[in-house]
C-alpha cells in the first residue's frame, strides 16, 4: 500500500554524509529529501537476536538518525549462527551495548539510544513514545502482542517478522494508518496459539540466513515507510520459505470481531503461560549436577529420562539416560509403562521443560519425581566441558 512518507524533513545533510550516501541521492525516489527524511527519522528496534541484527545494520548504514534498541540479553556462542551483528568478543556481554558498538564502526554518525531492560506493559508507552517507528525483532507471542497494542495506544506503525527453521513471514501494522486503511497485529492473530505449539527457535531451530532474509525485507519497509517510495506490505503479509525459495503474498483484512484496545494487559496470561507463571515457585523435588553424577557413578537404581527433542538428543546426551520427548512421556501409551517403584529423574536442555512434565506427571498419579535443576547445559558446565554446548 502506498503511503506518504512518515518523517518530515528536518536535518541537513553534511558533506560527509553526502558522500557517504550518494548512492541513494543517486536514485530519484530517494534522493536528497529522502535521504533527510532517514537522518530526520527516530527507529526503535526491539530485539538485537536473529531479525534485530540485519535490520539494526541495515538502518544504520542506510542513514537512520536514531536508533533505539531494547535488548537485556547477553551474547552467547549459538547466537553467532544467525546474529551478526555479534561476535566472538562479544560473548557475555550485553546484546545492546554489542550491537551499538557493531553500529558505530558501520556509521558513526547514527545517535544510538540503548534500553538495557525487558519490555513489559509498564515501561513500553513511554519508550515506544520517543520513536517515529517501531521494529519488531521478538520471539514470543507475549511480547509481540505487548508491542502491537503499544503501537496502537501511541499510534505508532510498526514493522513486524517472524522466522522458524527454514520460513519466516514479514507485515506492516499502522493502526491509524491514513484513510482509514490501518491494521495491527491482532487482525491477523486475533488470538495466540497454545503454548506448547509456539516452540522457540532454542527448541525448534532456525536456519540462520533465514533471519537476513526476513530482516532485510523488514529494514526495507523501514525506509519506505520513512521516505514514502514504494508500495508498503501494510495490508499483506509475505510469507518466505527458504527451501523452495518461494515468497506468497496474503491479503490481511481488519477482524470485524476484535475488542478495542485502551491499556495495556497481563500478556502472559493473554498467551496462556499465566499457569506456568502462578505455578513457577511451586516446590519440585530436584537434583544438580554432581548428585546426579554420584547416583550414576554408584549404580543407584533410578531412571534418568531426557524429555528433550530428537534433534536435541543427536548433538549430545548424558550417558545413561533413556530419551522420550516430552509429548510421549505424557501420553497415556508411555506414562502407564513408567516404573513407579523407583526414582524418576526429568531433565532437558535447561530444567524448565522437564519441570512442566514433571508437573503433569504429578497430576497423573506419580510421587517419585525429581527435576534436573539445569539440564544438559549445567551436566555440561559442571561434569563434562568436552560436550557441545547448543
């Protein structure tokens, strides 16, 4: 949908940038006034993961004024795979303080703003207030509805993407969107999906490249939001697959059926986690690492079960361990056949999978449960460093 441009045209141009930029002033759409529109513009750019890292880059070599990004995670080795703007210093340290570096040495003449903190319903009018835009570069459907409905409080339009494993879909959402074309993020998910269908990419995986791809288009719709050329995806939704190397197009329509926003809400409880939430203090019974070892070491006769996924159990495993994902170890055809005379011990990749069947196990009758507090990654860190960390 073609729409005016969003940013007036304030800042000049100096002779450096003009150099710098010169293969936008170079095309007529862009030229001068657009590229002032970039170095007027104010970007908020939530997330500096997988969709974050390209389209930080992007803007930032594009000519965007003012970048802002939320992040409060630290650089960890797997993030290397798809997040770029990251690098092998900068593991353990701050995502944010990361990415702003990676931006200075691309253009230092971006301001950017750093919001070292966790969106949540009480800090996000205030920050989504001081941008012309939003990006949204989450990965959960909490948040992304957190966004959307800030977006709409402050009228703000925001560019949107998704990425799993090998797809990943991009829009635009402006509610107030001139003649009356507007759409948010609700009109094309009215409702989150349960829970455990909307596993993260630390479960599922992603193809890496996918999150430039997906990012690239993202930070594009950027600009001609800015700059008012081309057609915008506001009102369509681009779907990508990668191993077809397809893209499909899909009309979005407005949800005649969907409420009015006025606050801000409990958005773990929108999105069905609030149970986890409630019951995540609940008393468990767990074991760490080096008991764990012990009772291996002596032969003590219990079951050590992996709830993780098949993919999950092929990079690396704790010898001994008997390997049933978390759906079956919960249906009726494999709970029956558990040994309930002795010690069941539950673990995953970090605890908090095997806490929840360990949870539904309760429900189902069994007493001699026990969590592995901290999963494959603390069996890693604490009893065997030789073993890939994924």
């Amino acid at each position: 949908m073609k729409l005016a441009p969003l940013v007036q045209v304030v800042a000049e141009l100096t002779t450096a940038e003009i150099s710098r930029y010169s293969r936008h002033l170079l095309l007529p759409e862009v030229g001068f006034d657009g590229q002032r529109r970039l170095k007027s513009s104010r970007v908020l750019v939530i997330g500096a993961g997988g969709l974050g890292s390209p389209v930080l880059l992007y803007l930032a070599a594009a000519g965007v004024g003012t970048l802002g990004i939320v992040e409060f995670d630290v650089v960890e080795e797997s993030n290397l795979q798809r997040q770029i703007i990251h690098g092998m210093s900068d593991i353990g340290i701050s995502k944010a303080v990361s990415a702003k570096a990676s931006i200075s040495e691309i253009n230092p003449h971006v301001e950017v703003n750093v919001h070292h903190l966790r969106l949540e319903a009480d800090n996000a009018l205030a920050i989504v207030e001081e941008y012309d835009l939003i990006v949204d570069g989450t990965d959960n459907f909490a948040t992304r509805y957190l966004i959307n409905d800030a977006c709409m409080l402050t009228g703000k339009p925001y560019v949107w993407g998704s990425i799993f494993r090998f797809e990943g879909q991009a829009s635009v959402f402006w509610e107030q969107a001139p003649g009356g074309v507007g759409l948010n993020y609700r009109d094309l998910y009215p409702e989150p999906p349960p829970p455990e269908e909307a596993p993260s990419c630390a479960e599922g995986g992603v193809f890496g490249i996918v999150c430039a791809s997906i990012g690239a288009i993202m930070a594009t719709e950027v600009i001609k939001l800015i700059t008012g050329i081309g057609e915008t995806l506001l009102g369509r939704l681009a779907i990508y697959d990668a191993l077809d190397m397809s893209f499909r197009f899909v009309p979005l329509r407005r949800d005649t059926h969907r409420r009015p926003i006025a606050v801000l809400e409990d958005y773990r409880a929108f999105c069905g986690l609030k149970a986890d939430h409630v019951h995540e203090h609940q008393e468990v019974a767990t074991i760490n690492a080096s008991k764990l070892k012990r009772w291996l070491d002596s032969g003590f006769d219990f079951e050590l079960i992996d709830v993780r996924e098949a993919v999950e159990w092929a990079i690396v495993r704790i010898p001994s361990a008997r390997h049933i994902p978390k759906n079956r170890v919960i249906s009726r055809t494999v709970f029956t056949q558990l040994d309930r005379t002795k010690p069941i011990v539950l673990h995953c990749k970090s605890g908090a999978r095997s806490r929840k069947v360990l949870l539904t196990l309760q429900k189902k009758g069994f007493t001699n449960l026990i969590n592995f507090d901290g999963g494959i990654l603390a069996w890693i860190r604490e009893i065997d460093p030789t073993l890939p960390v994924y």
